[in-house]
C-alpha cells in the first residue's frame, strides 16, 4: 500500500532546514513539527497535529516524502 506523509514545521529566515541540513534542523531546540499530513491509497487521510495522528495508519505502507 502506497501513502504520502508531509510534515509541517517551524521556520524562519535563521532557521531552515536548507541551511542546517535536515539532522541540525530536527535536533534544535526550535524545532516544531506542528502538523501532519497523510493520504493513504485506500483513502484513509489526515491533517492534524502528530500527537493526535494514529501513526499505525503507516505500518506496512511504502511511503513517500518530500522536504
């Protein structure tokens, strides 16, 4: 089963994932991934906060992400 999963985080004109590089990025301590997106091909979606996201939707999926 395909999926796509994006992630929406904090970011600012200091603070990109472009000039850190992606291990920086998501290890400063302002790092915030406020919002979760995912689309499974069977139609499961989601738009939410991670917390709140059922992340066994993914088991078993081959997923597709992008920054």
């Amino acid at each position: 089963m395909f999926a796509s999963l994006d992630f929406e985080t904090y970011y600012d004109k200091d603070y990109s994932v472009q000039d850190l590089g992606a291990y920086r990025y998501c290890n400063d301590p302002r790092f915030e991934a406020y919002c979760v997106s995912f689309a499974r091909e069977d139609g499961v979606r989601y738009s939410g906060p991670p917390s709140k996201f059922d992340w066994n939707l993914v088991r078993g999926c081959v997923v597709f992400m992008h920054n």
